[in-house]
C-alpha cells in the first residue's frame, strides 16, 4: 500500500479513519488486515486512528481483532492489542479472536491471543460456560495444525482451565 497517499486521504477526511467502506461495514483497518498490506501500513493506520475504534464491528461483528486471528497474523494482533485490548469483543455468534485463531489453526496467533485473555473476563467468560466449550472444541477440532494431538481430552481441559499458554507453558512447548 501507498502510505503517503493514504495519510492524504485521511488528512483530508479523518472520519475516513472509522467509516464504513464495504458492503458488510469493514473499516480501512479491517480492509488493510484482510488484504495483507505490510505491517508497517497497518500499524501507522493503527496509530492514526482512536483506541476506541479497534471495537468497531463489521455487519458479522467482527472487530480488527478478530480480523487478524481470522487470517492468522500475529504481528497486527500484537499491535492492535497494545493499543487497545479488544480480545473479549466477539461477533454476533460470540465467538471471540481465540475461537477463531483455534479454529482456522493459528498456532502463533492462538498463543498469543491466548497471553492476553484474562480468564475472568466479567463479559466474555473465555474459558467458562458456552465459550469454553467452543475454545475447547476448537482445540479439539484442529489439535492437528495446533501440535496439540497428542494431548488427551482431559489434559486440554485442565490447561484451559490453569490458562497454562505462557511462554513456558504446556500449549507452547507443543
């Protein structure tokens, strides 16, 4: 991508930075994390655009968060989170960015979704009740892509459970 001409662009209209450009509502910044412009492109488009709109939805739901652990980039993930932490922001099937990383088999990206998701998420409950169940069974589903086959029903349960992703963790050293 042209940063220089986006930059113009968005001089020229700075509520460019949140509107809607799509039919199903994306943002430039989901536009540019679909697309796979360069890290650089996006995390200048990231630095131009207000922390509170990293929570901007798609018509799905979907949230640039949730768009980078769609497509398994774990770079936008890094920066998107340390200017605003949207992990527990699901879409309109409640699914978060962990469910969808797990269940495409972004390993990376799982894990470090997984380092910033706080187990007593209030709202989102990411390891308890329904959202357990589907971080589960998307563990479950692609243990193959995520090095997690040989670990039993019961192991997997109890990692989720102790949130063991760190970097020393049992997830990681799969």
């Amino acid at each position: 991508g042209d940063w220089d001409s986006a930059k113009r662009f968005f001089d020229q209209d700075p509520d460019a930075l949140t509107a809607h450009f799509t039919y199903i509502k994306e943002t430039a910044l989901h536009v540019a994390i679909k697309s796979g412009r360069s890290i650089e492109f996006v995390e200048k488009l990231v630095d131009l655009v207000p922390p509170e709109a990293l929570a901007l939805r798609t018509i799905y739901g979907e949230t640039a968060l949730y768009c980078a652990a769609k497509h398994g980039n774990t770079e936008v993930a890094v920066i998107l989170v340390e200017k605003h932490p949207t992990s527990y922001i699901g879409n309109h099937e409640n699914w978060l960015p962990l469910h969808t990383a797990a269940s495409n088999g972004y390993k990376d990206t799982l894990l470090y979704i997984l380092s910033v998701t706080k187990e007593d998420d209030p709202v989102s409950k990411p390891f308890a009740d329904a959202s357990g169940v589907i971080t589960f069974n998307s563990l479950k589903r692609n243990a193959t892509l995520l090095g997690l086959q040989e670990l039993r029903d019961d192991d997997l349960r109890e990692m989720l459970r102790e949130g063991d992703f760190d970097d020393d963790g049992a997830l990681n050293q799969m």
